[in-house]
C-alpha cells in the first residue's frame, strides 16, 4: 500500500538539529503567506531517503496549520560537488514556474549558514501518496498498471521539457554525460573507500573499464539532452491522494543536462535488482516473476518511448542499466561512509547499505553478462509489422530514414504538443472569441486570452518563430555574451526554442488551422514582422525598450507604411515625412492599413517614411519606431476586410500630425528603410504560406466532415462523382504547394533571403491562390452555412484574399520571378 506524505516523518537525527527561532524568524520574512505570530511551530524528519535532509514544518494558529517542508545541505564533511540544494531550488523553480512537469512550489533559497547552519531552501508540502515498494503491495492488479503508465508518462514529461526556454540552458554541460558521469562517480567511489571505510571492492574497478568502452555513441554530441532528474524512481514521485496521476517529483539533488535515458535506465532497476530497507537486495522482477497489472520492462519503456517521442533502446540497453547500477554502487558506498562518519540522513537504516554497493555491482556484471536484455522491437509493434521489412532490416533502421522535408524529433516532439494545445484550448474557444469580435465590446481582449498565452508559455510554445541567428544577434546585443551564455536564465523563454525558418514551418502551418492561435503563442504578424526588424537592425536600447516586452507578450506593434493616397506596393512612392529637427525626427502624414494598431495594446508603431526626398529612390527611405500614446499620433477610423475588422486586433488608418520622435528611434540610420524592409519581408512573409497551408488544411477537413455527414439528392454528398473530383484536385495543390513553401523556408535558411526571393516569391503567389480555392469549395459545399460566420470557413477565407495584396500584389512577386528567370536564361 501507499504511504501519504505526511506519515513518513520521523523524530529528529542527532546530527540534524536545528536553531527553529532563528529558521522561524526566516521563514517570516522570505516565505510568502508564512503564518505571523504562530502559536504552534514544529519540526520532524522526514525518513524516506538518504540524500538531502528533508524536513515537515508545521505551523499555525489553534485550528489552522499550514504545512511547508524544509530541505538542507547536510553538515560535516562532503564530497565536492555533492548536496547543491541551489542547484534543487533552481531546476524546481523554473519547471513550476514555465512547464506542467508536476513539482512542488519553491518559496526561497537560503544560503547563509548563520541561519540553520547550512543552506536550505522551502517549498510547499504535497498532500499525496508515496509508493515505497516498487512491487505495489496492496494495490488492485488494475491500478498498478495505471500508477507505472503514469510514472512513464511523468518521466516523459521531464525529457520533454526545452531547457532553453525555460531558463536551465546553462544547468550543465549537454554533451560527453555518461562519459564525465562514469568520471564523476568512479572518483567519488575511490574518495569514499580511500581509508578502508569500507573496503573497495576490485569488482567495480572491471566495471568501470567495461563502462567506458561501451559509451554510446549519441552520448558524445548531446544533440538529444535535455534535463535529467537523476534519481528517478516511483519512490521518488508523490502521488494524488486518490487519483492515479504524479502531482510532485521529489529529489533533484542529482539534476543536471545530459543523457536522458540514463534516467530511465534508474527507474527500470527494479526489474534487475529491488533496492529496499532489508540487509541484502532481492532480484528483481525479470528474475522473481512481475508482479500482476506491473508492464514488463518492455511494455514500460514502450510507454515511455511512446510519451518522449525516443527511439527504442535495444541496442544501448545494455550499457544504461549496467550505468545505473554501477552510479547506484558508488552513491550507496558514499551513504555508508557518511553513515560511518556519523552524518548519513537516513540514521540506522543507512548500515546496509555497504552491503547493497557490493550486491549491485555483481547484478551489474551479470547483467553485462547476458546475452540478450531487450526485445528488438516494442511490444506496441506487431511481429507481422516487423517482418514485412525482411531479416535483413530493422525497423529503427526504417524511421531513422529522414526525406529532405521530414521534420525531425525535436520538431514531431514540438508538433504534437502544439496540435494537443489547439485541440485543448484554441477550437473550443473559437466561438467565444468570435462572439466577443461581433459585439460592443470586441475592442476588448477577451479575458481567457491571457489564460492561455501564460500557458502556452509553460507548454514551450511562446515566441517559436525566432531564427536561431536572429535570437543570437539580440542576446550578445543585450547581454555581451555568446548565445549559450544568458546572464539573466529568465530571458531564454523569450528567444524561443531556436528553430530554423524550415522548423518552424511545420508549427506556424498547425497555427495557421485558427485566425485566433498566432496570437496565443506570441508568433501573430505584424508583430513577428516587428520583433524580427529589432532582432535583426535595433540597438541595444531599442532591444531593451520594445523587443524585450514585445518578447514576454506584454505589448504588440504595428506596422505603417501602405498610404491611401499613393499605390504603397512601389515603396518608392511613400509621401510621409520624417524630417530631423534637433534632437527629434517630425513625422506628417497618412497611414492605412496599420494592421494591429487598434490593439489596446499596441504600444509602438514602425513608421516607414522619408527623411531625404533628394535621395537616390531606395535610399530615401528610413524607419522609425513612434510611441503610439505620444501627440499627434490620431486614429482615425478602423477598416475592414470584407466585413471583418479583425477586432481587437484590427486594421486602422492613422494621421500623424507633427509628431515628435527622439531621434534615437531611428532604425539602423537614416536612408535604410528600403535595405531593412527587404530583410524584414523575407521570414514574415514566409510565415504567412505557412499558416495558409494550415487554414487550407482546416478547409479540407471541414469539407470532408460536411460531404461525409449531409445528402443531397438521395446520397451524401461524398458520393458524388464531381466533389471527388474536386477534393482531389484541392489536395494535389495543397500537397505541391507545401512543398514549394518548404523549400523557400529551407533556400532561405542556407542560401539567405536574398538568393531565396525567387522561391519566396512563388510561395507568395502559390499559397495564397491554393488556399482560395480550398477554402471556396469548402464553403460551396457548405452551401449558405459557408458564407456566414458560423463556420471559420469565410473569415479565412478573407485572410486568405488579402494576403494576395497585403505582402505584396501577385503581379510584383510574378514580376520578381520572371526577372530571375530571364537572368537565368542570359547566363
């Protein structure tokens, strides 16, 4: 049976003592919510575990108690590196803070020794069960399988955090983990047998060699790391009081970056060896028999693998297991020196585990022993399945085959928690959000917006547009460092997860299913547009003023240049000036168009302009980014696109009336609006093929369900013979306009914007064409439901039609194409 969390304390170990006055007057200050003036303050010791002394603090007046528990370096002598409860503060904070991994909440981190005599930090007490005994005793076969599904999925959900955005991007090196990890522990197993206390034993020193000339391969690159708890195991995971769901991971003394499947290779040992509180260690359940409702082995890391997205490990198997139990050896030998050195934080119970070193270093040499420890396929594979790809092949061999536009792990990984969130949140609140776009109050944001952009954050799905070159230029403008050296971590959520325009391409196109999903998750135009001219042309305090809060989602931009009294496709024609005056830049004239500008948070405008009317005709032209709250900055009216003003985001004509700029907001200098539109309308542009691929998508699968579900004249309409024409010829263009769109994301990541125009400029006339016709036979065969706003189908379709203009007209970008193709044909 479980243990609830609140049963496994213990009176205090003699060598935990601690001054409670002086960790109360503490607790008052740095604990929010800590109880003022308790008449009620106690302390015991939590006995599970020999790590990090952990401690029930109970506090409170009369009836009301609340619960905290406080966690500690021990005291006396340590091994280097060892018990770095900052380091346990710092992984906890930023998973509770911008992820759904299930940890506690930290409250503070004290690292002044004068307190309690070592450093602690406090965090919340988890009302829960805890499963002591991996074998489940007393649980329903039923159950046990659902509590070790959960534990896989748990563990999965760690692995899958990106540690760049969450601000853990320099929590340790990522590259070479098993290799310095076999360093590490044979080092601290030598340190802790130096005086005979206890003795060594040869047995490990074999392992060891046999450890390090088995390395896997995709151990030395780190390409697959991510954060590794360490010490990952049932035991370790606290459970919902009656739910079998992991609401708290406990024990990140040993967290770091690195190898990941080290840490599934910990929570499989007790199939090889049970680790409990008896004088020897039992076998483990491949040997003993599996106790009912547990998965085998295999059927676990199939859950795990299945949750990840992680290739299956039958040929590295061998070596991670052989890794844990070796790591487990070399921690047991340290928890018995301690133990005979008087300081172990498990007491008594910490004798044995002299012993269970010695016991695991024979299970891992007989496990390195055999010959076979895994089936060479998961479970969930039938054998059918494996044999159609002959003796000769392995089906790992088959999924590890990448085409030129198969996205890869870290992307599919990305991908489906992106599709997960749009089916969670974004569809079902289509409707709402679109009846607040149609009432009196739709210049309002809708309130559960906010909701989901904070969780999208903690999801990883914030700002996933950032080129990776781009996020590099703005971090070493910011902070004077390289790209990996953030001084403050809070700021790599904001630089996203570093994808290539091609990476992103496979996301912005799922985006693009909804008019409402860009905004979630901050990757909305005009403000990618924006953030991407400041990424690329700002000055360090341009970044600091505007990018940073446009990054963190706290305010949104625009973007002027299109006037009505000139046609703006020809820039060359723009009439509004910026004319110096001092210290000050003085704009005059008429923007339309300005899509975003009635947002109330739209905070700054990049106006484009002229600021030399004698210039040479691309270099007239500058930009200038204007506080939209200064004077002389007029909304005039809102407009609309066939019907829809797009409400609260909108599209506005503005007047500028003698408006006074510092003219430090000038962008890059003057006479270089030309030079940084050109940069700018390359990855934007692009984005908007994206997310047309997706708005098609959505067509074709509403007119799928519309043909498959309504009759007309006696059949449904899937049957007739002209809609299945038609719905083949939709899909023929969507598929071939993917492509196209593709290879302008991947000509622009390795040829730049300039090579890749031609391409980028197909895709322009391409998708939005291929788009139109999709959606025009989804919403005819929706017949007049297609034409209202009860379906999505007609305002996509609206977008749709304008990005034949608003990027640009189709006769320039045809214009671009054929230019390149007859200098094609002169060379």
């Amino acid at each position: 049976m479980a243990s609830r969390t609140g049963d496994l304390v213990s009176p205090f170990q003699p060598a935990h003592q601690l001054d409670l006055d002086a960790l109360l007057r503490y607790a008052s200050v740095n604990v929010p919510d800590f109880p003022r003036s308790p008449s009620k303050f106690t302390i015991s010791q939590f006995g599970h575990g020999q790590s990090n002394p952990t401690f029930l603090m109970e506090v409170g007046s009369g009836a009301a108690v609340k619960r905290y528990v406080l966690r500690k370096k021990p005291a006396g002598k340590l091994l280097e590196s060892a018990h770095a409860v900052d380091r346990e503060f710092q992984v906890l904070r930023a998973l509770g803070d911008h992820t759904v991994v299930p940890v506690p909440k930290v409250f503070c981190l004290c690292t002044d020794p004068n307190v309690i005599g070592t450093a602690f930090y406090i965090m919340e007490f988890l009302e829960g069960r805890i499963f002591i005994d991996s074998k489940l005793p007393g649980v329903p076969p039923e159950r046990r399988r659902a509590i070790y599904r959960a534990t896989a999925k748990t563990l999965a959900s760690i692995h899958s955090a990106n540690v760049d955005m969450i601000g853990l991007g320099k929590y340790g090196r990522r590259d070479n983990y098993c290799s310095r990890q076999i360093e590490r522990w044979a080092k601290q197993y030598t340190a802790s047998t130096a005086e005979g206390k206890p003795a060594s034993n040869p047995k490990m020193f074999r392992l060891i060699d046999w450890l390090r000339q088995n390395i896997p391969p995709e151990d030395s690159s780190g390409v697959a790391a991510g954060i590794v708890h360490g010490d990952f195991r049932i035991d370790n995971l606290v459970f919902h009081p009656t739910e079998d769901r992991v609401i708290g991971i406990l024990d990140w003394e040993l967290s770091t970056l690195g190898n990941q499947m080290s840490d599934v290779a910990h929570c499989c040992l007790p199939y090889s060896v049970v680790i409990g509180q008896n004088k020897h260690l039992d076998a483990g359940f491949e040997v003993t028999g599996i106790p009912e409702g547990i998965p085998s082995q295999a059927e676990f890391l199939d859950d795990y693998c299945s949750a990840s997205g992680k290739p299956w490990p039958a040929k590295v198997w061998k070596f991670y297991v052989a890794f844990a139990l070796f790591r487990g050896a070399s921690i047991c030998t340290g928890v018995y020196n301690r133990w005979l050195l008087g300081n172990a934080s498990g007491g008594e119970r910490a004798r044995y585990v002299g012993n269970h070193a010695n016991e695991l270093i024979n299970f891992a040499m007989d496990f390195i022993a055999r010959k076979s420890v895994l089936p060479e396929y998961p479970p969930s594979v039938a054998q059918a399945d494996a044999k159609q790809f002959g003796n000769g092949n392995k089906i790992q061999n088959i999924l590890d085959e990448r085409g030129r536009f198969v996205p890869s792990q870290r992307v599919l990984e990305l991908r489906n928690k992106l599709i997960k969130f749009m089916e969670d949140y974004i569809y079902p609140n289509e409707k709402e959000f679109e009846k607040l776009a149609q009432s009196d109050a739709r210049w309002m944001i809708h309130p559960e917006e906010d909701t989901l952009r904070e969780l999208a954050r903690k999801e990883g799905l914030w700002n996933l547009w950032i080129p990776f070159d781009s996020a590099a230029r703005a971090r070493k403008l910011i902070f004077g460092e390289g790209p990996n050296s953030i001084s403050d971590g809070g700021h790599d959520l904001l630089f996203g997860p570093g994808l290539s325009n091609l990476e992103y391409g496979y996301l912005c196109e799922i985006m693009g299913c909804s008019v409402w999903a860009p905004q979630i998750f901050n990757c909305s135009a005009p403000d990618t547009g924006n953030m991407e001219v400041l990424l690329r042309y700002g000055n360090k305090e341009q970044l600091e003023e505007w990018l940073i809060p446009l990054l963190e989602g706290k305010i949104r931009s625009a973007f002027a240049m299109t006037e009505p009294q000139v046609a703006s496709s020809d820039v060359t024609n723009i009439e509004c000036s910026i004319k110096r005056q001092g210290d000050s830049y003085i704009i005059n004239g008429n923007k339309w168009w300005t899509s975003g500008a009635m947002d109330p948070r739209c905070r700054v405008l990049i106006v484009m302009g002229k600021t030399d009317f004698s210039e040479a005709k691309h270099k007239q032209q500058s930009m200038i980014l204007v506080d939209i709250k200064i004077p002389g900055v007029h909304m005039k009216r809102p407009l609309s696109v066939f019907g829809f003003d797009d409400a609260p985001h909108g599209h506005a004509e503005i007047s500028f009336e003698n408006v006074y700029v510092p003219a430090k907001n000038i962008l890059l200098g003057e006479g270089r609006g030309f030079e940084i539109a050109q940069g700018r309308l390359g990855p934007g542009r692009l984005h908007h093929c994206m997310r047309l691929l997706g708005a098609a998508e959505r067509g074709m699968q509403l007119m799928a369900e519309r043909a498959l579900s309504k009759k007309a004249f006696g059949k449904f309409i899937a049957q007739h013979g002209s809609f299945l024409s038609e719905m083949a010829k939709c899909r023929i263009e969507l598929e071939r306009t993917r492509l196209l769109v593709l290879e302008a994301a991947d000509q622009l990541d390795r040829l730049g914007n300039k090579k890749a125009r031609g391409t980028i400029a197909m895709a322009e006339v391409a998708a939005p064409n291929m788009a139109l016709k999709v959606l025009d036979m989804a919403m005819q065969v929706h017949g007049a439901a297609g034409f209202s706003t009860d379906t999505v189908l007609s305002h996509l379709w609206a977008t749709a039609r304008t990005l034949r203009v608003a990027d640009g007209p189709d006769d320039v970008h045809l214009g671009t194409i054929a230019k390149l193709e007859l200098q094609r044909a002169k060379l």
